[in-house]
C-alpha cells in the first residue's frame, strides 16, 4: 500500500468546507460512491460493536421531501447521495451474540474463547442500561467524521447536517418503532460554481491556541 502523502491530506482538508449549495446536475459516480460508502462501513467503533445503520437516499422525489423536515435547507434535495447515520435505540445480549458471531465466521475464532469478552460487553451494557442512544450516537459521528474525510480525498464534497428534524426523518424511513433512530445527516455530491462559500477563507484557531504537546512527565 502506497501512503497518501502528508501534503495531499492537508490540501483536501482545506478544500473541503460545508457545502451551502449543490451542483444538482452532478452525480457521484459508482466506482466512487462505492469507496465513500465502503468509508462507512469500515468506520471504527468502541468495542467494534458498530451500533449503526446508514440510510443513503438518491431517489429524487424521497429527497424533494427533505428541505421540509430539513430546516428549510436545500441541500439534501439537491445533493447526488443524501445520508442518514441512525443510531441503535439500545443493546441487548442478542446483538452481542450476533457480533462475537461475526467475529468467529470472519476470523475463525472459538466461541469459547470469546467468552471472557462477552461478560465485559454484557457487563458493560448493563452498565449503561437506559443510556445506550447516547452512547450509540457518539460512535455515530465517529462514522461521520470517517465519511467526510474520505469523500474529501475522493474530491466529493459534503455537508454535515444536524439540522434536521430526526423524528420526521424516523417517520420517513420507516424507523419510528425500528431499532434504530437517525441522529444526523450528511448530503454529498460536488459543489454549484456560484457557492461562494467554498471560495471563503477557512476560519480556524491557530494552532498554538487549541493543540498542545505534553511534555515527558518529570
């Protein structure tokens, strides 16, 4: 595997910014769409327990409904792909089981000896019982933050939306008494020439104000 080189992230980082209006002619290709979506499901989690379910809509008269529960916003209409990252409502020992499956089918490990990690996530469910929304959705924006990463070095832009109204889009998903609850979009596709946002300067603190390096413990 050849590295992407330290300059290119950089660049593509200051290129992305949050799409205010989309190029409604443009769509994402499916050779790219496929490795934006595969960002997704290679997104990290704790425990890998990927406690998600993405809803990618392209259909245009579902995204024509959009703009209404979207804060008056356009950009879900007019974007190639629009996503929506749901969180899992609760865990239960179910999906546990259903996970360390996977991990036994996929990586050929014993069940037995994935016993003393399925006491630690049951313990650690229990735990939380009555707080697992809020656990699932943090690992959420994890999978956001991996999607709009990759879509900017696949040169697709994007933009984060949490202005949405999520029980309208639970309702429109059919998700209402699913076990997953959406949590926050994200509308992808490629930026209208006359968005002048994307020419705006890139307005951060420097980094001497927000990153510090800490020294060896004496």
């Amino acid at each position: 595997m050849n590295p992407t080189s330290p300059e290119t992230v950089t660049d593509q980082l200051r290129w992305r910014y949050a799409v205010k209006r989309f190029d409604t002619t443009r769509v994402i290709d499916t050779r790219t769409w496929r490795a934006v979506e595969s960002s997704l499901v290679l997104s990290p989690s704790s425990y890998g327990l990927q406690p998600w379910h993405f809803y990618v809509i392209t259909d245009a008269g579902t995204k024509a409904q959009l703009p209404a529960i979207s804060w008056g916003q356009s950009q879900p209409k007019d974007c190639s792909h629009m996503v929506v990252l749901a969180a899992r409502r609760s865990l239960d020992e179910h999906y546990i089981d259903h996970y360390l499956a996977s991990i036994t089918k996929l990586r050929g490990t014993p069940t037995e000896s994935l016993a003393g990690f399925r006491k630690l996530l049951l313990a650690s469910i229990a735990q939380s019982e009555g707080k697992h929304l809020d656990w699932n959705a943090r690992q959420v924006y994890i999978a956001l933050g991996q999607l709009m990463t990759s879509a900017a070095m696949l040169g697709v832009d994007a933009c984060p939306m949490e202005g949405i109204d999520t029980e309208a889009y639970d309702r429109l998903l059919g998700l209402t008494d699913s076990d997953y609850s959406a949590i926050v979009g994200c509308a992808l596709g490629y930026r209208h020439v006359d968005d002048k946002s994307a020419t705006l300067p890139k307005v951060r603190f420097d980094h001497q104000e927000i990153v510090t390096h800490v020294a060896a413990a004496k």
